[in-house]
C-alpha cells in the first residue's frame, strides 16, 4: 500500500502484503483481521482496536501495543518478529506467540495467564510485576524471567529453560 489505509473501522477484512510501516493508525479499530506477510513496524497505535487480530508472517517492529485501547484487546502471532515491542500492563491472556522472535520486548507488568511461547525466542525480552501463570515456556528459547519479581505459578519450562529461571544467580548449569 503505497497510499495508506483509509482512517475507520475494519472488520473481518485479510491485509496481505502491505505495508503500514510508520503509519499513523490512532483510533483504528480492526476487529477479526487478518495481517499476512504485513509490515507494520514503527506505526502509531494510540487508541487503535485490534479485537481478535491475527498476525501472521508480520514485521512489527517497536509497536506501543500498549497505548491501544485496551477494551477487548485480543491477538495472536505466528512467524512475527516483534522486536522492541512494548506490551505495557496489558492484559494479553491466553494470546499465542507461535514461531515469533521478541527480542528486547517489554512485557513489564502484563497479565500473560496461560498465554503460549511456542518456538519463540526471547532474548532480552523484559518480564517485571508480570503474571505468567499457567504460560507455556516449554518451547521457548533465551528468556530471562526472575520468579522474585513475577507471579509464575503454574507456569511450564523445560528442563533447558530452566537457566533462564536462575540467571540472576549466576550459576553454571551444565
């Protein structure tokens, strides 16, 4: 997309292959879309809607999802780099990050209760005052998550997640 998208509301529509790259979306609303192959990266966010959005193959780079409205936010991603992403206090329930790359993402004080990293990696992604319980690590790869600071009852590893768990004491586990 060359020209941009017009400003409204979108539902149930598919974007494939366009490019929202620094675009101004503020008070959008996507309800039930889905992005394939889209590249979204740096676009503004304030009051953007996104309700049962589905990201596949997407690039979105340093998004502010966490300046969306919050009312009913609801997505997943499979196959996105979401690299400098901030998730901010959100409530991000049971979302699926499937085959996604998240480096240095924020996720300081989101609700992620029973939410899946499947074959995600997540180096540098930031966890503080965040609720993962019930979150599926298990496939996981580079995450560093202290269980002083988080709530992660519940919440499932594998054995070689486990360095992750135990960073900030500096061990070797061989």
């Amino acid at each position: 997309m060359e020209k941009g998208i017009a400003k409204g509301e979108y539902d149930n529509c598919s974007f494939r292959l366009c490019n929202f790259g620094s675009m101004d979306l503020s008070g959008m609303r996507f309800s039930e879309c889905i992005f394939d192959g889209c590249d979204l990266s740096m676009a503004k966010l304030p009051e953007t809607s996104f309700r049962g959005a589905q990201f596949k193959h997407c690039k979105l780079l340093g998004l502010r999802f966490d300046q969306c409205n919050k009312l009913l936010i609801s997505f997943s991603f499979s196959s996105c780099v979401l690299d400098f992403c901030s998730f901010y206090q959100l409530n991000l329930k049971r979302t699926i990050f499937s085959d996604c790359r998240l480096h240095e993402t924020d996720f300081v004080e989101a609700d992620l209760t029973h939410a899946k990293f499947i074959n995600c990696d997540l180096t540098r992604a930031v966890f503080h005052n965040t609720m993962v319980q019930g979150c599926d690590f298990r496939t996981a790869i580079n995450f560093s998550i202290d269980p002083q600071v988080n709530r992660i009852s519940n919440a499932r590893f594998s054995l070689s997640g486990l360095p992750g768990l135990l960073e900030k004491y500096d061990l070797l586990i061989e």
